[in-house]
C-alpha cells in the first residue's frame, strides 16, 4: 500500500487480486496522522490483510523565526 499526504489530499493506493484500487481525502493539516488514518479505514481492509505501507508526502511547513 502506498500512501502520499499532499497539501490538499492524502491519496492511498494498493493493488488488490492483480486490479489497482485507490482512494483519495481531503487532508488534514494540522495533524496529518488523521487524514492518513483515514484513507487507511477508506481502505477497506483489515489491517492484518496489509503486508507494508511506502509513506511519501509533498508537504512542506514553514517556520517564521
């Protein structure tokens, strides 16, 4: 399963009995774990059937000193 938290969307994307399956919601800033804890429950899949996660983002915070 593959998982990349953008700034407007946590897509999710797994292959399943050979076929491509995706899903996408909208993310969530301020704690990016609950948009990806959502699009695993987006799923479908008991997380014992998920063998590994690939996590990639394209986020990027910006810190005023």
């Amino acid at each position: 399963m593959g998982i990349d938290v953008g700034g407007t969307f946590t897509d999710r994307v797994d292959v399943r009995d050979g076929e491509l399956i995706a899903a996408k919601i909208r993310s969530t800033p301020r704690d990016q774990s609950l948009g990806v804890m959502a699009v695993l429950e987006a799923s479908g899949l008991d997380r014992s059937e998920v063998a590994a996660i690939a996590h990639g983002t394209t986020v990027m915070q910006f810190h005023r000193v």
